[in-house]
C-alpha cells in the first residue's frame, strides 16, 4: 500500500489516498459481512470431513456446564479474568507488542524520511518491507504454532514461541537502530517487524486456550493492553527521539519486546479460566 499511496498522493493529491483506503475497507468489510461465521459448524461451505478436522485439532477441551446448557450460556466471571496470571501476563505482553507494532505503523516512514534522509519515493518503498516482514512471519507463526502444538503441548510451543519470537524482534530492533546504512537498517528493523509478529498467533490462541466459552471477552482485555500500548507510542516515541534521538526510541522498544518475551514465562494455557479454583467452589457451596 505505500507506494500507492504515494503515488496517489503526488499525482491526485493527499485526500485521494484517503478515499481509496475507504473503498478498500468498505470492500473488506463486505467480503466478513458474507464470508466470516461465529462458528465453522455455521459455515455452509465447511464441509463434515473439514469441520471434523478443527474439532480433533483443538488443544483444551471446552468447558462443559450442566446438561441441557451450552457452553457459551455459561461466561467466566469478570472477577476470574482479572485475578488471573496467565490474562494480566499475556496482556502485558500484548501491550508490549502494541507499542512496538505502532512505532512502525506511525513513525517508521518519517523515521526514514526525516532520520535517515531518503527521498519520499525511497521512502515509500522501503516503509512496505516491515509490512511485508509482518505478513510473511504472521502466517508462518501460526502455521509453526499449530505444528509445535500438536507435538510438545501449547505450554512449551505457544509460550516458548512468543518468547522466542519477541526477543529476537528486540535484537533485531537494537541492532537495526545502530546500523549506519540506511537500506541496510531498513531491512534489519523490518526483520524485527516480522519476528514481532511471528508470535501474534500465540496471542490469540492461547487466550482461546484458557478463556473457553469467554474467548472474545479474555481476548478483548488482551487487545485492550495492545491499543493502550499503540496510543502510548504515538506521543513517547517522538517525546524520546527529540531528547535523546532515535536510536534511544528504538532501543526503548527492543527493552519491552524483552519484557514481552519474559512475560509469557508465566504463562500456561493450561491453566483454563473454565476450571473453578477451589477457593471460589468453596465459596459457592457456602453460598
């Protein structure tokens, strides 16, 4: 999309970048309206043999209330959510990647306009490498994510491949901000831009993993910390570039690709929110 704009904007002028992203979106918007379901079994074009295969696919087990009830009938309580170790960890985590995802997304193209001086065409074209980076690594990961699954459990590979993934993407990161080549560095912090996102699939799979019936409510507090994080970035970022420059931006952000890394040590989507402590059953059987 960068050089399109781009060209947009020098042939058409700036709005016209901005009406063509709103067709897109309207298109895209329709495309989930009539493609995307709740459910697979809801899908007409998933088949028994396809449906069969994501059910015997699945790691955890849903949580099964009393007869006659469906699972979804029956949302963990918010005050399970937030006592949780494995949520406020992988939300941390999430808020960690938010804030670094953004820097690219908001100040990576003037970074290598202003910063490192290329043209707005140059720029144009080596902004895209990132987004290239993200959409290559964010299908990979999810495809090693579900493999390593399968064969050493979700604790080892959902959680060890986010760790994994986010500390190279702060290398990557601290060492791209130090590169004196500006297309040299361009492809170093895009390498950290795909390794980042070469652990979202462990985001939302395993807040699937411990949340069950309560999925969208576990991973919309998760999400929450991301955009906290993405909002962050778009003041502290250039706040810590104009007094200490722009290596120390990036810097600031391979230290919380780190702290995201360390966060999923305390992770196990084992440890489902559907499980009742026995404090809380306790409680309830007194009640």
């Amino acid at each position: 999309m960068q050089p399109l704009i781009t060209y947009l904007m020098i042939h058409h002028g700036w709005r016209s970048s901005f009406w063509v992203c709103a067709i897109i979106g309207f298109l895209v918007g329709a495309i989930w309206l009539f493609a995307a379901r709740d459910n697979p079994a809801e899908h007409p074009r998933v088949s028994a043999a396809e449906l069969t295969a994501i059910q015997s696919g699945l790691t955890v087990t849903s949580y099964s209330p009393s007869p006659g009830k469906k699972s979804a009938d029956v949302p963990v309580p918010w005050k399970r959510v937030v006592r949780s170790r494995e949520v406020w960890a992988v939300t941390i985590s999430y808020f960690c990647y938010g804030y670094v995802a953004w820097i690219f997304f908001s100040w990576f193209y003037r970074y290598l306009a202003k910063v490192r001086g290329l043209d707005l065409k140059a720029s144009a074209f080596y902004s895209m490498l990132p987004f290239l980076a993200m959409l290559a690594c964010c299908l990979l990961g999810g495809t090693v994510n579900d493999r390593l699954t399968k064969r050493r459990g979700p604790r080892l590979d959902r959680c060890g491949l986010a760790a994994f993934a986010m500390g190279v993407a702060g290398i990557f990161i601290a060492c791209g901000s130090q590169v004196q080549g500006v297309r040299l560095a361009s492809v170093v912090l895009a390498g950290g831009a795909g390794a980042l996102y070469f652990s979202q699939s462990s985001f939302w799979s395993v807040t699937a993993d411990i949340a069950g019936p309560s999925a969208g409510s576990v991973s919309g507090f998760m999400n929450m910390g991301g955009q906290i994080g993405g909002a962050l970035t778009g003041s502290l970022t250039p706040w810590i570039a104009v007094r200490y420059g722009w290596t120390a931006s990036f810097l600031v952000a391979a230290g919380l690709c780190l702290l995201g890394a360390l966060s999923w040590l305390a992770v196990d989507p084992l440890n489902t929110l559907t499980q009742v402590p026995a404090a809380e059953a306790l409680g309830e059987v007194h009640s």
